[in-house]
C-alpha cells in the first residue's frame, strides 16, 4: 500500500499548482490587454476576393494536379492585384512570390489572413507524405517561414517524398487570448480531419504523417480525438515538436491507431509553459499533459538543442529525426536504412518541375 503524502508535501503539491494557475491567468490578462494594441496589425485586415470554387480532387495525376496548381496561382494573382490596390504592397510582394511558376497550391484563399496548402514535391508518385500543420502567428504575411520548413524537410527526405503545408485555419497570435484555449483549434479540426481524409483517398499507398508544431499540436489533437471509424485520421505517425500540450491528458485520448512521437529542444522557451488544463465557463486554459512526459506515453524522439523555431532548421537533429520519423525509421536507434542525400536547390525537383 502507497504511503500516504505528508501534510507538508500536499502542502507543496497544492502550493504549485496554484502557482501555475496564477502563471496562466496572469498569461491570459496579458494577452487580453495586448490584443488591442496588436490588433491592428493583423493581417486579416487586408482585403482579398472570394477564391472560385474548385470541384474536389478525385485523382492524384500528374495533369489534374497541374491544373489544380494553375487554378490556385491565378487565385493568388486575384489577391495579389487587391492587395496592391488596397495600397499593401508587402503584402502584394509576398503574394507575388507564391504566384511564382512551379508553385503547386492545392488551396487559396487570401481572405481573413490567408488559407493555404502547398505541395512541395511530386505529390503523384510520392510514397512518403508530410503534412505541416504550423502554430501561432502564421499567415500569408509570415508564411516564409512555414515554406522554409517544408523546404528543408522535403529535401531531406527526397524525391521519394511529398511534403504539404497546410495552413488551414486562423492561427492565433502568440500575444493574445486565443493561444491559451482551444477554440481556434476546435475551429481548425474539422478542415484537417477532411483534408486528411481526401488526401487519403487520393494517395491511399502512401505512408503519411501528420507533424504539429507549437499550437499546431492542439489542432492535432483536437482533430485526432474528434475523428471517428477505421484509423481516425488515417495517417502513420502523429508527430507534436515544440508542443505546449495537446489538450489530451495521454495518447489514449487522442483516439489514434497512429504512432504518437514528441519531441522537444533543450533551448525551447515552450519548456516553461506550464502544462496544466483550468476549465472556465465557456472554455478552458492551458493544454494538459507535456507530451515528452513519460505520463503522456508518446515515443520520444532526439530533439537537439534548438529552440522554438528550430525543428525544421537544415543540418539540425531534429530534421533528421522527423525525417525518419515519415521514413518509417525509428530516429532513436542507428539508421540502417539511409535516407536518400538531401537534395540541393538545382536538383529539387518541387521547384523546378512546373517551372
């Protein structure tokens, strides 16, 4: 039979989880009071046209992809002329870029910060997917970061693989209410859910994986514990790096056949988070259990010694590791399958294919 704690120790115990309330709380009237002297600068702000309608993808060849991206770059050269005639010209300028030949959208919309879900690499013969679900402050006007990052894996991986940024939901910013609750995340859920669904049924030999950063995790979570029926999301690997929770006390609640993998760099501010879940009237705060914890269950993979922004950074453990991770290796023993030599920009085929 366990010892009973000692007063003093449940004394101790009580003592710090009401200071990570107060850490939260505190957290939370921070934001509350900087999200109107921010406000103005979010990106929802600039104008954009409602994208046409685009039937369903139903095959994943080669031409119907080609027409898929055409359609989209002329819905960026849509939003591009409005952004300019709005007088934005940065945003203008970065929808220039993305209208750039051999750029592969699945979907656009520049509307209320921008939705996006580009393909980097050869999505019709790919036996490897990666699908980037990112987290706070990403939008049409950062969203270099996002490209950088599958970028940087897709090389890493080859020309065996495809990997997808998928920008489908208004992210929070990171200075503001919404990045403690769940509800952009709820709000987020259902669109991965079908887009995992209908990439699915698009490429069904593929081994596809699901990498969450940050926020991202909680949208992963949210998405995973809500689906229903076969695998749930129906992807190999669910992979939360730089994750402040997922709103899952464990991996059991998040309702996946999926391999659960968690990792975390040493110089990571997200380490100070506290992991804890407050309900409040009509929602909660904070994200629960830390996925590296042992009492989350999820398999660990090296992280290096990074920091938030460093996962996807060429060269790093922590791409190595994500890439085997999709490569179906385990990144925690010696690699005895190599991946293919990560390609350079002449010979990466994502950017030059449709050039």
């Amino acid at each position: 039979m366990a010892p009973r704690p000692t007063s003093s120790s449940a004394h101790a115990g009580r003592t710090r989880g009401n200071r990570l309330r107060r850490t939260l709380l505190a957290a939370l009237v921070t934001a509350s009071v900087a999200l109107p002297l921010s406000g103005a600068a979010r990106p929802g702000a600039v104008p954009a046209p409602v994208p046409a309608a685009l039937a369903p993808l139903t095959t994943a060849t080669p031409a119907a992809l080609d027409e898929r991206y055409a359609a989209d770059r002329a819905a960026v050269r849509a939003a591009e002329r409005t952004a300019a005639d709005h007088g934005d010209r940065a945003r203008a300028a970065a929808l220039d870029a993305m209208a750039a030949p051999g750029r592969q959208f699945l979907s656009f919309d520049g509307r209320d910060g921008g939705r996006t879900t580009e393909v980097f690499g050869d999505l019709s013969g790919a036996a490897l997917i990666a699908v980037l679900v990112p987290g706070s402050d990403t939008d049409l006007d950062t969203y270099e970061r996002l490209r950088t990052g599958a970028v940087a894996l897709q090389r890493q991986l080859g020309p065996q693989a495809a990997v997808i940024a998928w920008l489908g939901y208004r992210t929070p910013g990171t200075v503001s209410p919404e990045v403690l609750t769940p509800g952009r995340a709820d709000e987020a859920a259902p669109a991965l859910r079908q887009f995992t669904a209908a990439l699915h049924a698009l490429r069904p030999t593929a081994r596809t994986s699901l990498l969450c950063h940050s926020y991202g995790s909680v949208v992963c979570g949210r998405a995973a514990a809500g689906a229903t029926g076969g695998n749930g999301l129906q992807v190999a690997d669910i992979v939360l790096y730089g994750s402040p929770g997922t709103g899952a006390d464990n991996i059991a609640g998040l309702h996946t056949r999926a391999t659960v993998w968690a990792g975390r760099g040493s110089g990571d501010w997200i380490s100070d988070v506290p992991h804890v879940r407050l309900p409040l009237l009509f929602t909660s705060i904070g994200f629960g259990t830390d996925p590296v914890s042992p009492e989350f269950g999820a398999q660990v993979f090296p992280a290096g010694d990074g920091g938030h922004s460093d996962y996807l950074r060429p060269g790093s453990v922590p791409l190595r590791s994500i890439a085997r991770i999709v490569a179906g290796q385990d990144p925690r023993t010696p690699q005895t399958a190599p991946l293919p030599a990560p390609q350079t920009p002449q010979t990466q085929v994502s950017e030059d294919r449709h050039a």
